[in-house]
C-alpha cells in the first residue's frame, strides 16, 4: 500500500484502509473501489490523504502502534465526555478503561516507530487529536520508562486535555490562517477551562487537570495561561505538550495550517531548549517517522520512489522503493539511505 493525496485519487485506485466515522463506523472499507462520488465525499469531508492499494507496494504494510478498536473506542470516550461536560459540568466521566487499553497496546509494542497517518476528517477532528496525542503521550511516557500507573496517569491528562475547547465556536476549531487577536485570546481560554472542567472530576487526579492547563506552556516561560518556566512545569504535562504540538503540526490546528511529518521533526528540533527540555524532543524523534512508511518521495538523482522501511535510530533516513519504465516492464531499486549516504529526499509528493 501506499499514501496518496485526496486531491490525487482517481477513479478505479482501491482503498488500502477503512475509511471511519467519529463514531467508529465504516464509511468506506477496505477494498473498496473508488468512483467519482467516493472521491467527491472524501474532499468534502476535507481529508487531506488515504492509503490505496499497489502492486508494486503490495508487500509493505503499516499498522498502527494500537487497535482500531482501541483508538475508536477511546474517541468514543473522549466524545461522550465532552457532550457529557456540554450537558452537565457537574456529571462524571468515565475514560480510564479507553486509556487503560491504549497504554496496554503500547506497552505490548516491542518496537515503536510512528508511521502511520490516521485518516481524521472535520467532523472527528477534535476526538482524533485527543487520541492521538494520548498515543503519542504514551509512547513517550514508555520511552521515558515511567511506570504502568504514571503511563495511565498520563493516558488520562492526554486523552482529555483538550476538553476545554467544548464550547468554543467551530469556525474558530475549524480555521487554519492566522487568528484575530480576540480569536486567539478565545481559544487560549481553554486550557484554564479544561482545567476547571477536569479538576474537581472524582474519577480524575488534579495532576490530570493540570496536564489541560498547562499544555501551552513553554520550559522558557512564554507560553499560557500562566508563563511557567522550566522545573514549574509539571513532567507529565511537560510530555503532553509536545505530543500535542507535533499533532498539531502534522494535522494543522487553530491558526496554523499542517505540514509534513519531517518539516514537523525540524520544527521540534528548532524548538528543543525553547518550548520544550532538549532531552525530552530527544526521545519522542526517536520514535517518529520523519518519512512515514508509505509516502511517495523524490529523490536528488531524479528518481521516484515510495518509503518501504525505516531505520530505527535514522529517522532522516529510510528505505526507499524505486521503480523505473513501464507496467508490466517495471525495474525495481531499493536504496537504503543509511547506506547510500549521496542520496537524499528532495521531497515530498503529494
């Protein structure tokens, strides 16, 4: 399978995963045939890429670090507690089952290496951010070796630490330019309203809250609410802040409009000592694919190719599939860049 484009699906390529719903509902499966009205339906819903089927990458397939039924089932937690909190502020939630099977399908992993884009559209947005940044926490947590109870601690303050955005207005979720000063002080609300959501929950700890309110703040003291600085920081929240910006990052965020995975680890890097402790950005690239697994790339020799494999350790540095001619006459290359050291990505094709 490969990674393409929405914008590049033509009639008659073959979906190489499921296509789902907010609510985990299969919208398109696997396998299935793209027409005109697929392909018009997935643009609407502003997805920016899927994976179809190639016999030429037929071989590679890319799993995510947890289930499809965990990271569905945990967007279904995530979802009810903020219509829940919509309702009723003063109503419980109950997420810690959601998190528990999250930190259980990590853990489980021997090797991690964050390949996969999940397929989130305008409607699930919101959810699938908080999932993943509860995923991307985890994966850290487990490099950092925290302790299968921090790692659910964690799980929890990550999954729910957007939660104050409930109530602010879709056009403000939803816009990727620049915001307007009274939008931008809008929308920084959130982490003190997540923070008064969470914190007087019975099933959540204050250390949970306070991963809410202080994921916008930077170790040199210029983020928000409150320009905490360095040791202030609390470590969990600490952890939740940077899966958070990267997400933000791959997938756009209010006021700021995406960018791809490597463009996102240099921007991490650039920001190692500034928004967030140097060691910390460290561990997290070491489990992030700078190329995913999948995506079609061009190399400085001119040549075409599709990212087959990674090397852990190298993440500038994949494995990539070259083809040369036409079908059925097609000559395939492999270069792996770790070992062809004149070689290089010059980008992305989307």
């Amino acid at each position: 399978m490969r990674e393409i484009s929405v914008q590049r699906l033509k009639e008659g390529d073959v979906l190489a995963k499921e296509i789902y719903s907010s609510s985990g509902k299969i919208l398109l499966g696997k396998g299935v045939v793209l027409k005109p009205q697929f392909i018009y339906r997935l643009k609407q819903m502003e997805m920016y890429s899927v994976y179809i089927e190639d016999d030429l990458t037929s071989d590679i397939i890319i799993e995510d670090v947890i289930s499809d039924k965990h990271r569905f089932e945990a967007m279904r937690a995530i979802e009810k507690s903020c219509k829940t909190i919509q309702d009723d502020k003063n109503k419980e939630i109950n997420i810690k089952e959601a998190v528990s099977n999250i930190v259980q399908d990590i853990l489980f992993q021997r090797e991690i290496m964050i390949s996969l884009m999940d397929m989130r559209n305008m409607d699930n947005q919101v959810y699938a951010h908080s999932v993943n940044v509860c995923v991307l926490s985890c994966v850290l947590g487990k490099g950092l070796g925290l302790p299968i109870e921090k790692l659910n601690e964690l799980a929890q303050g990550a999954l729910l630490h957007d939660v104050g955005v409930v109530n602010l207005p879709a056009e403000i979720l939803n816009k990727r330019s620049k915001l307007t000063d009274e939008e931008r002080e809008l929308y920084n609300s959130h982490t003190t309203q997540g923070y008064e959501l969470i914190r007087n929950k019975a099933q959540t700890s204050i250390i949970v809250a306070h991963m809410a309110y202080q994921h916008h703040e930077w170790t040199n003291g210029k983020g928000y609410p409150r320009q905490l600085k360095g040791n202030a920081l609390h470590p969990l929240a600490e952890i939740v802040a940077i899966a958070d910006f990267y997400d933000c990052l791959i997938h756009g965020s209010p006021g700021i409009p995406r960018v791809l995975p490597h463009v996102a680890c240099e921007i991490l890097m650039a920001n190692a000592g500034v928004r967030f402790r140097k060691e910390l950005i460290h561990i997290f690239l070491q489990y992030i694919a700078s190329y995913p697994t999948g995506y079609t790339v061009k190399l400085n020799n001119g040549d075409t190719g599709v990212i087959v494999g990674q090397n852990k350790g190298l993440p500038m540095r994949p494995i990539v599939r070259v083809f040369e001619g036409n079908r059925p006459q097609v000559r395939v290359t492999e270069y792996d860049l770790a070992k062809e050291l004149t070689l290089f990505i010059n980008y992305v094709i989307e």
